[in-house]
C-alpha cells in the first residue's frame, strides 16, 4: 500500500504562505494568475494560479474546503493520485476559463477543489459530513452544482464554469479509479479462489485417497 505522504495538508501551507507572499509581494498576483489573453506567453498560470487567492475570505473558504474533503480523498485513492487530480483540476477549470472568461483574471484553487469533491462523489457517495447538520456527500455536491450552474448567469466574479469544469473532471477522474478498484478486487477474489480450489485438490489427494 502507498505510504500517506499529506500532499493535502503540504497544499494548505503552500497555499496559506502563497497568500502572505502576496501581501507583501503584490505584483505576483499578476505574475502567476491566469489570463486567457497571455496563456501562450505564461503557460505556467494554468497551475500557479491554484496558489493565488483574491482576499482572505476566498482563501479561508477554499482552505476550509481543502482541508475537509482534500485529506479524505486522499486517504481514499492515495498521495500520488490526490496530487495528480488537485493540478489536472486546477488545469481544468482554467480551460473553462478560457472560454467562459476570456478576458478576466482568474485565480484561486476551487477548480482544483471542486475536482476533489467529485472525485469524493463517485467514490464515497453516502460519505457523510457535518456542516451545519449531517449531510450525506452526493446530496452537498449537488447543491453545490446546482449553484455553480444558476450562478454562470449571473455577474458576481465567481468562476462558476470552472468550478463546474474542475467538479466535472473530478467525477471522470473518480470514477476510472472506482472502476479501477473494482477489477483489482475482482482480480484478487478470483486469485484467492484458484488457490483455494488448489489447496482443496491438494487436501483430497492427501486425505481422500
């Protein structure tokens, strides 16, 4: 079994100490965020821009977010594929905005986020978490859709495509690993029956002569 390396809780401090950075730094913000319009001369702020934030309550919603369902999934699919989802995600809500925002700044880590909380959906469906009550995991990920979904008709600076674009792939990307899972279970169930019927053989001869 993969040794738990804590990528999720590495991010959040990544993450925390990126946004301090910024207040002393403020011209990063520029440097790392994502804009559609320079994305052939900056194509590192398809990832870098996970690490920006706007102002400390769209960091503590998003680290809050990060810290429940990150570190869940994690335990669930391992380091290395939480990592691999967490950057395909972040990527993924930037080519949404693309095309759904070309010609703003967009920054922060709910696309990489809402791929975590796809991915969670998929996999452990009847998960149930305590935020304001018991809420089972499928039931807070549609109300969070749902939301994304009104809210691209609206203008209030949220990138709800590419949460939805980062919820999306990490559905997709859940679901290969449950269907994974399920043939390596298969695979094994069947193993351990071949050897037991060997083991039976075995005890026949032996004993049933």
């Amino acid at each position: 079994m993969e040794k738990l390396r804590y990528y999720a809780w590495w991010l959040l401090g990544i993450i925390s100490f990126a946004f301090v950075m910024e207040a002393v730094f403020p011209q990063i913000i520029k440097i790392l965020s994502f804009r559609p319009s320079l994305v052939l001369a900056m194509p590192w702020t398809f990832i870098t821009s996970s690490f920006m934030h706007a102002d400390l309550s769209h960091l503590l919603q998003n680290m809050f977010a990060l810290g429940l369902f990150g570190i869940i999934l994690e335990r669930v699919i391992g380091s290395r594929n939480f990592l691999v989802l967490y950057f395909s995600g972040a990527v993924a809500g930037n080519v949404a905005a693309l095309f759904f925002y070309p010609n703003s700044l967009s920054l922060g880590a709910s696309g990489a986020i809402m791929a975590i909380v796809g991915a969670l959906t998929v996999l452990r469906p009847k998960l149930v978490l305590y935020i304001g009550g018991p809420l089972p995991m499928i039931l807070l990920a549609f109300m969070w859709v749902v939301i994304d979904l009104v809210g691209i008709f609206s203008q209030d600076n949220i990138g709800h495509a590419a949460h939805l674009a980062g919820f999306g792939f990490g559905a997709i990307y859940g679901y290969t690993m449950r269907k994974k899972y399920s043939q390596e279970r298969e695979i094994k169930k069947r193993a351990e029956l071949e050897i037991s019927d060997e083991y039976l053989d075995v005890w026949e001869r032996k004993y049933m002569k």
